[in-house]
C-alpha cells in the first residue's frame, strides 16, 4: 500500500499537497476575485487553450452546454470562421507562454469581436496591456495543470454572470470538493481512498469511456494520465465505442475499461452502459467504474477531475515516478 514516505520520495516537489489543497484554493479564488465585466449581445463563445487550459474550456463548454450560448474549444492556432461581433473569445494561458492560444488571441484582436484572457502574467498578460483588452490575472501554482481550480473559479468568479451560471451552482461545487477531497487526500492512504483504489488497479494502458456530458472529465483523465503517470491512455465516447470499438474487445487487449458514469444520464446511455458491462462481463473483461457526484454539471465535472487528476498522482508514486516533469513536452517548445 502506498505511504506518506513514498509520496515525499517521488514526488519530491509535492504535487500531492497542492491537490490536498483544491478545495481551499478553489474557495478562496472564488471568494476573491472581484473583477467582474459586463459582456453583452452574445450568442457565441469561444474557448482558446491548450494542455490544462483547454480542459479549462472543455468543462466550461460542457456546463454551457444547455444554455442558448453556441460554445466551442480551439485547441491549435485557427479560429472559426463564425465568429463576429456577438463572439466573445475566452482566451486561457495558465503560463501566460502558450504560442497556440497566443496566436489565436492576436487574431482575434484583428476581428470585431469581444475578448477576455486569462493567465498568470507572462506574453498574454503583456499583449492585453498594449492592446486594451481585458486580462485576468490568475495565480499559477506548481505548474499549469495543477492550476486548474484557479484558472475555474477565477473564470467562473468573472464571466459567471455572464454565462448565466447560479452562484449556488458554483458554490454547491466547492462544498462538493471538499467532501471528495476528505475522502482521496493524502490524508487516507487507505483502501477507502477510491482515487488510491482506481491507481492500483490500472496496471495496463487505460481506455476511459465516456458520456457525452462528462467528456471534459474524461479527456482531462487521459491528459493526466499521459503527464503524470507517464503512461499511455485512450478515451471514448460510449455511444460511439458501440457502433466500432466494442468489436476490438473480441480480441485479448493489453488495455483495461474505465467507465466514467454520472448520476443522472440519458435514459438511453444508462440502457447503453447496463448492456456493455454485461458484455464484459460475459467476455471476462474487468472493468472499473468510476461514478460522479449528485448535483450540478459543474460539480459532476469538477469532483470527477478531482478523483481522477488525484489517482494519477498516486498512480506515478505506486510506480516510482514523479508526476511533475514533462521533459518531452519542454522537448517540443523548445524546437518552436
């Protein structure tokens, strides 16, 4: 079983204490952030970011996702050809460094549309100065994708309003976190720790399937799963992996199925998930479910990054890797 030795060992920066603190840090960002802008005439976002910053605007496409705003993610250098003058482009750099999101906020500037950034200084920060357009700085802690519950609540702390997200929604959602957060912290390095549990059940190359409304958690899962534990993983959509990836598992895989659920989805996908665990079962195929939260989508999304995010931490240590390096991503932005 893992120790608190361990975690000091290989994860010498401690990683693992930053996430001990998400649920504070998410309060007191919330709490602290005052800035509030006053956009109007929108139909359109636009969400720019790459790595932890993208999933920034993947949880907050899919929390719009029943409202009347049309939202998209950009993950590269290329906006839609629809944006106008009733686009707001949410640009989102944790760093403040991001080539991708940087180019895609200069391109913006040149179009007649409405923007915001994020980040916690650096080029974004500098360029906003120049050319008037509203920043938000936003505290890095550790390392970008650590930042998330920064780079949420500072956002939903000042667009909030604006997206037409309830207060009490974004409340509920840090209450939640700290419910979670007694339960996976480092504090309970025990069998009832269930981000411990999933880390020592993954011992070959995961595949999250994933419904539609949870795919920011899912996507964010992989992502972390590739930069802390190292390891590679896939994700699905459950409803597609029926129509084509579910005729692979005819075969014996080095994979395992990781099935993220939530409360309440469609009728249909329930229908969906209660036949593809029952084929695995029948095939003997072992799985793992990992189950959200009740409430609000921002907090099914948030408290299942959580857990997730929380598992590969530990998943790193159990295998004696530190979680924070990234050497082969500094490989690339160095030949940029």
């Amino acid at each position: 079983m893992l120790t608190a030795k361990a975690l000091d060992k290989y994860d010498p920066s401690g990683m693992y204490k930053i996430y001990d603190e998400w649920p504070e840090i998410s309060f007191n960002t919330f709490s602290s952030t005052k800035n509030h802008v006053d956009f109007r005439n929108i139909d359109h976002i636009v969400f720019s970011g790459m790595g932890g910053s993208g999933a920034v605007g993947e949880l907050m496409s899919s929390v719009l996702s029943k409202s009347d705003l049309h939202t998209c993610v950009v993950k590269g250098y290329l906006l839609p050809k629809t944006v106008d003058r009733n686009t707001l482009l949410v640009a989102t750099s944790i760093s403040g460094f991001t080539t991708e999101t940087l180019t895609v906020l200069k391109n913006a500037s040149k179009l007649n549309c409405k923007i915001i950034a994020f980040s916690s200084g650096g080029k974004m920060q500098d360029y906003c100065e120049k050319n008037n357009i509203i920043h938000q700085k936003i505290i890095q802690i550790h390392s970008p994708r650590t930042s998330f519950p920064t780079a949420i609540y500072s956002m939903l702390a000042v667009l909030g309003p604006v997206f037409g997200i309830k207060e009490s929604d974004i409340k509920e959602s840090i209450d939640m976190l700290c419910k979670t957060g007694a339960t996976i912290n480092s504090n309970n390095l025990s069998t009832t720790n269930p981000a411990l549990a999933l880390a020592l059940w993954i011992s070959k190359i995961p595949i999250i399937y994933y419904p539609h409304g949870l795919q920011a958690a899912a996507i964010r899962f992989k992502n972390s799963l590739q930069e802390n534990g190292k390891i590679h993983a896939i994700a699905e959509d459950v409803i597609e992996m029926c129509h084509n990836g579910i005729v692979s598992w005819e075969m014996p895989s080095s994979v395992q199925p990781i099935l993220i659920r939530g409360t309440d989805d469609y009728i249909k996908t329930k229908e969906r998930w209660k036949i593809l665990k029952k084929y695995f079962r029948i095939h003997n195929i072992d799985f793992k479910e990992v189950g959200s939260v009740k409430g609000s989508i921002l907090s099914k999304l948030m408290n299942l990054i959580y857990l997730l995010d929380y598992a590969t931490i530990y998943h790193a240590v159990l295998n004696r890797r530190d979680p924070s390096p990234v050497h082969s991503i500094d490989y690339i932005k160095s030949k940029l």
